[in-house]
C-alpha cells in the first residue's frame, strides 16, 4: 500500500511537470511574437545582400538640379541717332508705337523730311519742335482727342512738352505717337489738319 502511494505520488508530480513546462513554452512562444512586431529590422551584415524595402529610401532620393550662372544682359533702351533713320524706328517701337507708326515716321520718310533723323529740331520760322516738328498750336488750350485742355494745351498736359525747349527730349517721341494716334497723317501732310476733326 505504501509503495503505491509513492508510485501515484510520483506519477501526479510527473504529470504536474508536463503542465508547467508546456505553459512556459506557450509563453515563450507569445513573447517571440510580441517582440517581432514591435523590433525594428536588423540591418544587413557587410558583404550580404540587403532585401528589405527600399520604397522609402527611393522616394527621399534627392533631385539635383541645375542652376544657370548665366547673368542676362542689362535690358537698355535704344538711342536714336541723329541722321540714322532706321535707329530711330527702334525708338519709337521701344516706348510703344505702333507698327503704322514705326512705318510712317520711319518708311514713308516724315522723320528723314522734318528734322534729318533728328539733325535737326527745331523750325526757327514755325516753332515746330522735337524730331517730328509738332507745331505750336498744340501748347494752346482748346480739345483733342474728345477732351478739352487748359493753357499749354494737350502737349503740356500728356506729356509736359512746350515747344523750342528741350529739344532733344524723348517726351517729343512720345508726343509724335500721341498725335498720330488721335490725327493720323493729318498734321504731316496736306492739308496739315486733324483727320476726323479730332483737334
């Protein structure tokens, strides 16, 4: 009898054993798992080759991209030259005639005709002045282009010019294409009036 006692003794302390070995490799097991989803990833040893996901590491490839050292050149303003017709176009393009304009002064000869190219300015007789000889009677008061001016007229108003002074001003070249704009050929040509009877 007390030799079976032992044997169910021992039997049971075997069995307990088995249990608790089994629960501590069930929880060896979970704590594998636990530390893999949370570990980062080992990086490669030298010399093998690396196979984990690159996506991210393309994406942050950096862009190189050039950078001219070109300077651009200075943007200047052409210079009419007296007797040099053709620098003259230049001009009056530069501060916004229009391609009638640039023809008219230009190709059909009026700048070549009342001043040489700008040779010169001024008519001692007349008054007329700057390189398209605009007569006094554009300083006086009176309407122009469907508007009326006081003393100095539209010349001194749009682009504070007065006739025989200033002479060499680029304000005339402005004045010219103002006038042919509102009068057309008219003031260069006879009968030397404002086509349409804007004046």
């Amino acid at each position: 009898m007390h030799t079976l006692i032992k044997l169910l003794f021992a039997a049971a302390t075997t069995l307990s054993g088995m249990w608790v070995l089994e629960r501590s490799e069930d929880r060896i097991l979970e704590m594998r798992e636990s530390v893999s989803e949370v570990a980062p990833p080992v990086p490669s040893s030298p010399g093998v080759a690396d196979t984990s996901d690159t996506s991210s590491v393309e994406r942050g490839v950096a862009v190189q991209v050039e950078v001219s050292t070109t300077i651009p050149a200075p943007v200047v303003e052409p210079v009419g030259v007296a007797a040099d017709c053709e620098s003259w176009r230049a001009v009056f393009a530069w501060r916004g005639a229009s391609i009638a304009a640039q023809q008219f002064f230009v190709d059909d000869g009026i700048l070549a005709r009342e001043t040489g190219c700008g040779t010169d300015m001024l008519n001692e007789s007349t008054g007329d002045s700057g390189i398209c000889q605009i007569n006094p009677i554009h300083n006086r008061p009176g309407w122009f282009g469907g508007k009326e001016f006081g003393p100095g007229g539209w010349l001194l108003a749009l682009h504070g010019m007065t006739t025989r002074q200033d002479l060499h001003s680029l304000g005339w070249v402005d004045a010219c294409i103002t006038l042919f704009e509102v009068c057309g050929r008219g003031p260069w040509t006879p009968p030397y009036s404002c086509e349409g009877n804007r004046l």
